[in-house]
C-alpha cells in the first residue's frame, strides 16, 4: 500500500469495471511448484487488459516471486496464491488486499519500478501468510472485514493489533530493498512526496532525530497515534536494519533468514502491545517507545549479524 495513492477496494472495481468490461477472460496463471523443500508453492494469477505487454512481462513477474521464495524468506511460509490485476490508473499504484489481491499500475515506470513494487506487495502477501502462523490473535482481527475494524467501539482492536500496518509496511519495504539490493529501492519507486525520504533506508535516522522531526511537523496524519501514517511510523526501525546488518555485504547470503527472523520479531512486538490496554496518546513518546523497543527486540534476536 502506498500512502496518497491507496485507491479504495469499491473505486478500483469501478474503475476496473469501467476501464474493460469483459477483458479479464485472460488469464496468465502459474504453479511455482518447483521449490525444493518448501512446504507450499504460490499460484500466481496475473490479471491483464487488453494490449498490455504480454509474454516477457508475465514471466519477469513470475521470476521476481519465484526468486523470492527461492533465496528470501528464510522459514517464512511463501504465500499460497496470490493474483496480480494489472490496472490502467496512472494515479493508482499498488494496493494489496486480504485475499493477497495485488493491484499494479501498468506499464511499471522502469525495471527498477515493477521490482520494488511487486516485492513490496509480495511482502504484505507473505504478512498475511505467516501471521497466521506467528499471531493468531492477529488471525481473527484480520478477518473482521474494513468496515467492523474502523466502526467498532474504540479500541475496535487490541492496539498491537489495531497498528499491525506499521509492522507489515516496514517488512514489505524491507523485502523490496532485499530483492533489489538497493536500499533506496522504495524510494526510488515511490514519486518524491514530503516523507517519503524515511522510506529511504540510507537517511541514517535515529529514533531522537524522528520524533523530534514528527512533532515539528503539523499535519492531520500525525494528529493522533491511530492516524499516523502506517508507511512512516518505523523508519528509524528502516535506518537501524539497514545500518546493522544489510550494510555489510557479508551478510547477504542470510538474508532469508535476517528477514524471516524479522517478521517472527514483529509478530511477537505486535501481540505484546496488543496485551497493553489503551493506545498512547503522546504522539511523540508512543513513536519513540515503539521505535525502540522494536529495535530492541531485533538487536537481540539478530546478534549474529552485527
Ligand atoms: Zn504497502
């Protein structure tokens, strides 16, 4: 998901609809079955329009998920299915939904760009797969549809859970940086929008430097914890994983197991401050407390790699 661009789930049907009534009768459909010992394949789906850039396209989309559930996710259970509809909107970049529908504007500015997004959303795939696994308490809040998690009494949900966005877009870039080995994968593909620097893993932004920069910064987003902008609330956690271990090329052959351990460390963050009984309401302490002790958390648990 991308922030100033999320197209709503209704909006994009619309636009679908409207765009080419009748087209999605092809179908571009693979198994990628042949994974060694993985416990499951992905089925990928891609969905085109008419005209759009067959053959060459299809497989590169292919072999960046294929490549990623090779030589990527560690222990991570690779997602069981996912379909990529490819839509026309310039404005409507990519939005990934429970069912691991991806939504991808097409034609992708550049290699570079199809990359960095397809990961990404690969990334929000592989969240939904194995939180199932790490967080059941996650498992049932996920299944409340859009409209029971936003209507409900406050707190709708436990608050680790209520934040598991923040969680899941961190990983999500994280794999995108991984699979392009360019930390500035996601902000490259992303247009230059104030904030978006933080999504840049290089910026080298402490926790100190962060808060103070949020709290200069008068904006609606940042008006309340539960509004924040789930794509920048952990970017010191972004600076810290680059800095301590993707930095340093010796590394590079555990990263399969850096990001799986990773996502295990976010679900286990997660369902503790799902414990805690309300949701902080100082904006600047709350971002601070979550930065570090997710940080924390990953120091210990990927010592290894220091
Ligand atoms: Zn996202």
């Amino acid at each position: 998901m991308n922030s100033g661009r999320f197209l709503g789930t209704s909006a994009l049907i619309a636009l679908l609809l409207a765009a080419a009534p009748g087209a999605y009768a092809v179908e571009t459909s693979c198994v990628l079955s042949e994974l060694g010992d993985l416990s499951g394949a992905t089925r990928v789906v891609i969905d085109p329009f008419p005209g759009w850039a067959k053959g060459a396209s299809a497989e590169r989309m292919k072999e960046i998920i294929d490549r990623i559930n090779r030589t990527l996710i560690g222990d991570l259970e690779p997602a069981r299915q996912i379909k990529i509809t490819l839509v026309r909107p310039h404005d409507a970049r990519a939005d990934s939904i429970s069912s691991f529908q991806i939504f991808l504007a097409w034609p992708p500015k550049d290699e570079q760009d199809l990359e960095a997004t397809l990961s990404h959303e690969y990334g929000h795939a592989l969240f939904k797969r194995n939180m199932e696994r790490y967080a059941p308490a996650w498992k049932q809040w996920n299944a409340l549809t859009e409209k029971e998690r936003m209507t409900g009494p406050r707190p709708a949900a436990p608050p680790g859970l209520y934040r598991s966005t923040d969680y899941e877009e961190l990983l999500a870039d994280t794999l995108a940086v991984i699979e392009a080995d360019d930390p500035k994968a996601m902000a490259k593909a992303l247009k230059p929008m104030e904030g978006n620097f933080g999504r840049d893993f290089t910026v080298n932004l402490s926790v100190k430097e962060f808060a103070k920069r949020r709290a200069s910064t008068a904006t609606e987003l940042l008006s309340t914890p539960e509004k924040t902008d789930p794509h920048h609330t952990l970017n010191p956690v972004r600076s810290f994983i680059w800095n301590q271990y993707l930095s340093k090329p010796e590394n590079k052959p555990y990263y399969g197991k850096i990001l799986s351990t990773l996502y295990r460390v976010s679900a286990e963050d997660m369902l503790k401050q799902a414990k805690e009984s309300e949701l902080p309401v100082r904006r600047g302490n709350w971002l601070k407390k979550f930065n570090k002790r997710l940080i924390k958390k990953l120091k210990k648990a990927l010592k290894d790699f220091e």
